[in-house]
C-alpha cells in the first residue's frame, strides 16, 4: 500500500479508472477476502490527544491551544474482523474510536489552507490503550503500543468523497452497546489545522497516518468504569467510511497458536 501511496495522483486516478471499467462479472463479494488494514505498515503512526472537545471535558482537562502530539508504534496494526488482544500485564484496556488521515503526499511546513492536498483518503481507527500503564508515565505510547492496539479498517475513502472530516458521526459500541456516539465538528482542531501543524516540525509522508482524537465516553472516565473483557466485540464506526468490528480475546487464548 505504500508503494501506491507514493505515487498517489497516479495510482487513485488509475483505480478509479478500473472501477469504471470492470466487467460485471469481474466483482467478487467481498467476503471470498481476507481484508486486511488499508495502511497495514504505516510509515509513521501518529496520534492526537484531548481533540474533541467533549472528551478533554469528561477527563478534566483543560481545552488544548495547541495540538497533543504522541506516537503509537506501526506495528500495532491490524485490520477489521482481526482480534485485539488483552495483554497479561493490563487490566484496564479501553476503546476509542478515531478519524484516521492517510497521507498521499509530502507535505513540509504547509499551511492549512495547503493541507488537504497532502490527504489520500480516511479510514477509522480504535486507539486501544491500557489505561493502567498509561497511568505510570507522562508518556503514553507504551499504554498504546501493545500488539493489536491498533485496528484500521474496514476502507480507505477518498478525500474528494469527505472533504476536510467535519460533519461526520463518530463513535463506538462494544457488545451493541453505544458507548460513544459524537461529531467530527468536536474536534478542537480540524484535519487541514492538524497537518499543517505537524508539518512545522517535519515531513508528513505519503504512508503516514494520522489518528484524530477520540470524543467522549471512552471507559476509564465512566462509573464504573468499562473496560475491554475476553469475548466482547468492539464496532468502531465514521459515517461515510464503515464500521471496524474487531473481537477481543485474552492472551491465553494464542497459547499454542501458529504465528
């Protein structure tokens, strides 16, 4: 995927161009796949935090006046219907449902207005995190790096079909259980404010994704709190893009399994 990404004008226009001319008979349903992430190796996973306004309410914190910036390691990756997996060290692992922004071209000190022309597409994200480590550090990128913390999915749409990611519904159930349920319109800074601000400092490249924050009713601020079990199944969804389904099950469970 980062091969088409690097040449992204060329090859959306060319994929579009086969959808078009497809024979009928040349579509396959798209349970026959395994479907996997749409950036399965991103070149740099990059993560926004306290964005939505309603979140940074329901943790207490103060509304940012610049963006969060953390990072989360591309190998937590993986795709819709793929399990996320409690580790053995943590007991509080929680959900949040996140716009992704796919980089399609470089961009280096852009400014908002030039930001969306580096946008590929969007997809949804579930920032999985263990809350009990995140609360050991200032640094939250262990709590967010355990294998499987990071499903992707279930598609990649186009930035010409969403725009700047305003005016979209975002949430999350677990188990049918609407635990989030917001608007991209929360978000204390927008796609285009986002990518410019990160491209100050470096590069973003095509192969780069970036998760926009999450809005409120993530677990740890409930009472009691909800946090992910063995045999839940988590549906992470943005309106225009899908819902990302992903069960969960306890470490024990891949004891004796093949790689």
């Amino acid at each position: 995927m980062n091969d088409l990404l690097d040449d992204w004008p060329h090859w959306s226009e060319r994929l579009r161009t086969v959808q078009a001319e497809a024979p009928e008979d040349a579509w396959r349903p798209i349970e026959e796949f395994e479907v996997l992430a749409p950036v399965p190796h991103p070149r740099s996973l990059l993560c926004i935090g306290l964005n939505y306004r309603d979140h940074a309410t329901e943790t207490g914190a103060a509304i940012p006046t610049l963006p969060v910036v953390f990072a989360k390691h591309s190998s937590t990756v993986v795709g819709s219907g793929a399990a996320i997996v409690l580790p053995e060290s943590s007991a509080e692992v929680d959900y949040e449902a996140e716009l992704a922004v796919v980089i399609g071209r470089r961009a280096f000190r852009v400014t908002p207005e030039e930001a969306l022309e580096a946008v590929a597409g969007y997809t949804v994200m579930n920032d999985v995190s263990a809350r009990d480590w995140q609360a050991r550090t200032s640094q939250w990128m262990t709590a967010k790096s355990f294998p499987t913390f990071g499903p992707m999915g279930p598609a990649l749409v186009t930035a010409d079909e969403l725009g700047d990611g305003r005016g979209l519904r975002i949430g999350l159930r677990v188990n049918g259980r609407t635990l989030q349920d917001s608007s991209t319109d929360e978000m204390i800074f927008g796609v285009a404010e986002l990518v410019s601000h990160l491209s100050q400092f470096w590069a973003v490249e095509p192969g780069d994704v970036i998760a926009t924050g999450t809005p409120a009713g993530v677990g740890f601020t409930r009472t009691p709190p909800v946090f992910l079990r063995d045999g839940d199944e988590v549906e992470a969804y943005v309106d225009g893009i899908g819902v990302l389904r992903n069960p969960v099950i306890a470490s024990d469970a891949l004891i004796g399994a093949r790689p």
